[in-house]
C-alpha cells in the first residue's frame, strides 16, 4: 500500500494487526493453555522489555502522527527494530 502511495491504509493495517495481537491474540493463548496440556502459560517481560516496546510504541506514535513518510523514516524504523531484536536475543532469558 506505501508503494500505491496510500500510506494511511498501510498505517492503519500495521497499527491494525499490532493490536489485534495484543488485545486478542495473547490472552488466547493464556486461556488456552491449560486445555493444551500446559501447567502455565504466562507472560513475564523483564523491565528492559517493557522500556524496549515502550519506546517502539512512542516511536510509532510519533512517526504516524504526521500522516506522511519517506524512504529515510522507513530505515529508520527497520534499523530501530534490528536493534530491539537483537538486544531481545542477546539477553539471557529470566530465569523461571
């Protein structure tokens, strides 16, 4: 859709799906989990991931807010979401 140079559709099917995921997806599978066979399925996040998804949401905000885009905002972003994903890698998991 950014390509058809309709970027308020391409927002609002990003947006969409994001919290699609988090108001219905998640909470799914926590209630799903004990007719899974699963003792329990909880979603623990550590302080740096709540900072992590914090500021992507700001970020997200403040690039959508404008309504308009380009190429350099777009790397920006993608560069941003790299960052997080590897951080999120490298971080040794709690421990349960």
């Amino acid at each position: 859709m950014g390509r058809a140079n309709r970027p308020a559709l391409s927002i609002g099917i990003a947006l969409g799906s994001c919290v699609q995921i988090a108001l219905f997806v998640a909470p799914v599978l926590v209630l799903a989990a004990p007719a899974m066979e699963q003792p329990q399925f909880r979603l623990v996040f550590s302080q740096a991931e709540m900072w992590m998804l914090f500021e992507a949401v700001l970020l997200g905000a403040t690039v959508t807010t404008t309504g308009q885009s380009n190429w350099f905002k777009g790397a920006q972003l993608l560069a941003l979401y790299l960052i997080i994903t590897a951080i999120l890698y490298l971080i040794p998991a709690a421990a349960s």
